[in-house]
C-alpha cells in the first residue's frame, strides 16, 4: 500500500474533504487517530461544521 506525504495509507482516506461516517466504527476509529481527539470532541466538531475531513480537523485546530 502507497502512503502519501502524512504518512496515511492514501487508498484508505486522502488528504481531500473526505466525508467522516461517524455512523461507521471503521471510520470513527481512522478519525479518532488521525485528528488524534476523542470520539466525543470528533462527534461535537461535525454537529459543528458538518461531515468535512478538513473543515473538521480546522475546528479541531488539527491539520488532516
């Protein structure tokens, strides 16, 4: 598996507005460590600003 410049697996998620599925353990795990936050301040910052990987990580003050 290729890794990008973050050093994240590229085919899995990419450094893009990808959609976090906060319905999905899969990917609430993959955003827990990637944002490095809890799964509470994960869930607060999409009611805030919605689903978008980096709007998140920028609520978060994190950089995806």
């Amino acid at each position: 598996m290729s890794s990008n410049s973050t050093g994240f697996l590229s085919d899995v998620h990419s450094a893009a507005n990808d959609a976090i599925n906060i319905n999905e353990p899969a990917s609430i795990n993959y955003w827990l460590t990637a944002l490095r936050c809890s799964e509470l301040e994960l869930r607060m910052a999409v009611a805030e600003v919605g689903t978008g990987a980096r709007d998140v990580g920028t609520e978060l003050g994190r950089a995806v």
